[in-house]
C-alpha cells in the first residue's frame, strides 16, 4: 500500500472505531474493542477492500499510532478520540508540572469563560510537549497554545489519564489553571 491507501483506511477506521461503528454494522464492547475478523468482514463487505495483513500495517505504522491489537490479537480499539460512550479502563496517572493544548483563537473568549471542555469527544485532550499542540492546533488555523497548569490541577484532585499513544486526558481544565 502506498501512503494515501494507508492514511484512507486509517480515517475510515477512525470514523468506526471511534464515532459510528453503526456504518458498517460492528459494535464495540464497554471498552471500545471490536473483533478484528468481523472487522474486516464487515468492512469488505461494506466496499472497503482490507486483508488482515493491510490492517496490520495501518496499525503499525500510523503517524499517531491511533490503533492497537488487544495482547491477544483477537481485538482492536482505538487509542483515545471517541465519542462514542467507552470506557479506556486506564487508571489515573500523575501528569507532567505542565501540560498543553493546541487551539485556535476564535475559540479563545469561550474558553476564557467555561474552562476547556471535553467538546464532542469523551475527554479533552492534553499534548506532553508544545511541539505537538502546535500540529493539533494547526488542523483548524493558526494554532493558539495554551500551557495548562496540570500538576496544580492533580494537587487539587483532578483526575488524568495517558493512552496508549501517550495522548494525556481528563475531564475539563477550569479557566483558573490556564495560563493564557
Ligand atoms: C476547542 C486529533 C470553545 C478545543 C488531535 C478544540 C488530538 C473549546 C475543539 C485529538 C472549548 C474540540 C483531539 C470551549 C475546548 N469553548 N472551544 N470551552 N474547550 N474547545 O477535535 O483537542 O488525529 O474534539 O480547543 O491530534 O482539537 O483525531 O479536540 O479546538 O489529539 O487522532 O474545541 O484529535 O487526533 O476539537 O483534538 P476536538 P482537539 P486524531
């Protein structure tokens, strides 16, 4: 497979694994794992070509590593992103002093006011270094970054996850811990 193949069949799975598994008829159990041969039963059967092999490909070796085969290799789930109503079933981790998040200033008044919100996806998400805010940012303009106090925010109880693809995670980040 060349790249665009590569990165198609990553989007196409990122859309059922994390937001409407519906589309192609698979479900996900509490944990966000489907089964990896009616996975792509049903996704051949819905015109979307894939053998096991290309699967595993796309999983090792997408940009974010945003997939991975349950240690058994009978399932996969996607890392973080859903919307879909999952448990990760990660435990709370303590964070970094320091945590950031990539956004774009039209949403700076909102976020002045209500703190940054989880938004349509089951946590709000927390990059480890600038570096990286800055490419998530970049998705929707010219990236605004935001520098969150998360070691504060662990101090006074909050709760913080790390995914598998190291994507830091937590409810809501108060105004009070952002550092504009
Ligand atoms: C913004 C990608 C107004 C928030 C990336 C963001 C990430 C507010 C947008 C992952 C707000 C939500 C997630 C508030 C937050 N008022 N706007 N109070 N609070 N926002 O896509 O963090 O490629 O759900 O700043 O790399 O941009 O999909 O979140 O701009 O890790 O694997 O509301 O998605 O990964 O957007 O991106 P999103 P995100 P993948």
């Amino acid at each position: 497979m060349n790249d665009k193949q590569r990165k198609g069949i990553s989007k196409f799975l990122s859309l059922i694994l994390r937001h409407q598994p519906e589309v192609i008829g698979i479900t996900l159990d509490e944990n966000g794992w489907t089964d990896v041969d009616e996975l792509i039963a049903k996704m051949n059967a819905n015109g979307h070509r894939i053998s096991f092999e290309e699967l595993e490909e796309v999983v090792e070796t997408d940009d974010k590593q945003r997939y991975s085969f349950s240690e058994d290799g009978v399932k996969i789930r996607a890392s973080q992103g859903h919307s879909v109503n999952i448990s990760l079933g990660l435990d709370p981790q303590e964070p970094p002093a320091y945590l950031y998040h990539g956004t774009v200033s039209k949403f700076l008044d909102s976020i002045r006011k209500e703190g940054l919100q989880r938004m349509s996806r089951q946590h709000l998400h927390l990059s480890r270094d600038r570096e990286t805010a800055v490419k998530v940012g970049s998705r929707r303009g010219a990236p605004v970054i935001l520098n969150i106090s998360s070691g504060e925010m662990h101090r006074d109880g909050f709760l913080f996850y790390l995914s598998d693809n190291g994507v830091w995670l937590t409810d809501h980040v108060p105004a009070k811990y952002i550092n504009f």
